[in-house]
C-alpha cells in the first residue's frame, strides 16, 4: 500500500514501538509492574512504548494534538488533528506471556479517524487503512467475511472484570448469541478483534464502555475493509462511549439482534 506521508509516520513509529516490546517481551518475568485498578496493570513497556511512539510522531508532526493511555491530553497548534494511541493493548496478555497485543496508533481529523494502524510485533502483522484507501495487512488488501448465517459465524467481545458494571449485560449478550452462532471468542485485545473482523477471521465484534484508544483505529481498519461499525446505542457517539458493534453486512442487523444493549 502507498500510503501517506502521516501513515508512513505512524507505521514507523509502531514499528519502532513494537521492538521495545518485543524485547521485555521476552523478558517478561523481569518487568517492573504497578497495579493501577482491579484487573488492570500497567507496565514499564507500556510506558516505553508511549514515549517511544509520542516522541516519534512528535518529531513529523509537532504541531498535532495527543491522547494516549498513559500520558495526560494534549491539545496541539493545529487543533484539528491529534494522534489517538494506545501503546500496548494486551497489555494482560502481555504480562502473562501470551503473544496477542499491539500497538494501535489513530490519527483523528475534525472529529473523524482518517488514518490508521494496529501492528501485532509477535506475529509481524501490520493491520493499515486510510480513509477512502482501502485496509490492508502487511500489504495484502483485507475485506471483511461474506458469512450471512448465523450459525456459521465466530464473535469476538471483551468480557468485564474487577469493577466494571457492564458484566451483566455483557453475560445476556452471550446468553443470547452463544446458541445461535458457531462460537465467541474473548482474547483480551480489542484493537486486534477489530482488525480480526477486518481480515474475516472474526465475522464480528462487540463490546461497552471501551477507551477511545482501544478502538479508534481499528473502526477506520473495519471500515475501509468493507464492514460497519456503529454504536451499540443508537443515536449515541461511536467513540465517546465506547461502546461498539462490528461485522460484515450481510450478518450485521441478525447479529445486533441478539444484543440487549443495542436498542436499550
């Protein structure tokens, strides 16, 4: 893919990310860890990579804004434009040695995400799109699965823990799917279910109450690949709840359905 001068940018800097935690990744019984709520840590690497994508994207663009995980908002000299980042989702995965994170990277203009990139180090797959280009993995074009029964189709969600409230919700959801689909899936890294769903290894993708970071760039990937991406609530916004519902078309509205969220 010849992407933008901003996507090559932002390739770069996950690219450069993903190094730095692939070596405490190999390390990973030594890494200094502090709990930061229930269920939720962050590590050294998290850190690292923030400071290594914010002051690579900094160096390109200075004059763009900045949210990320782990670090404060930044309202830039442009203020149209801000880089959306999250340095490492999976970071449980991460600290457990399973090899399923990434480093999702968005850039937002006036309110709309229009360049994108979710890169997974262990497995070297780089997930792009651009607004009105197309998705891509690594290169190669992805579209979104053709499956249009139900039965037929694999789901992806995140399951709440420690405090959340939406565990209910989340429980009737899958009390509902489970027997009408062929399975769901729960690996702990929202950026890559969604770029999952973009490559038709998922047929779908739900979750509530996500951070923007964990799903910015991944809605642009599932979108430029042919799927939708809407909120769970209708009339609410995409990424200010958090809370999404993601697949192909032709499975879509029999997929909502099933969701008690969605019409709630």
């Amino acid at each position: 893919m010849q992407g933008s001068a901003n996507l090559n940018l932002m390739i770069n800097a996950a690219r450069k990310a993903g190094r730095a935690l692939v070596k405490d990744f190999r390390e990973v019984e030594n890494l200094q860890v502090s709990s930061k709520a229930a269920g939720d840590f962050v590590s050294r690497a998290d850190i690292t990579s923030e400071r290594i994508i914010r002051e690579a994207l900094s160096e390109g663009r200075p004059n763009y804004g900045w949210i990320g995980e782990e670090s404060e908002p930044v309202i830039g000299k442009d203020p149209t434009r801000r880089w959306i980042v999250d340095p490492l989702d999976g970071t449980t995965n991460f600290l457990h040695g399973l090899p399923h994170w990434a480093v999702s990277i968005a850039l937002e203009f006036k309110g709309e995400i229009v360049s994108a990139v979710v890169f997974d180090p262990a497995k070297d797959e780089m997930f792009v799109a651009e607004k009105g280009a197309g998705a891509f993995m690594n290169d190669m074009r992805l579209r979104v699965s053709n499956r249009s029964v139900m039965a037929e189709c694999i789901f992806a969600t995140g399951v709440p823990f420690g405090t959340k409230k939406t565990l209910p919700a989340t429980l009737h959801d899958l009390a509902q799917l489970m027997p009408a689909c062929a399975g769901v899936r729960r690996w702990g890294a929202a950026a890559l279910d969604l770029a999952y769903v973009a490559a038709g290894r998922f047929d779908g993708f739900w979750e509530r109450e996500l951070n923007v970071w964990d799903i910015a760039a991944g809605l642009l990937i599932v979108r430029e690949a042919g799927g939708f991406a809407q909120p769970l609530r209708e009339g609410t916004s995409l990424l200010e709840s958090g809370s999404v519902i993601a697949a192909n078309s032709a499975i879509f509205d029999s997929f909502a359905r099933n969701l008690s969220g969605r019409t709630a």
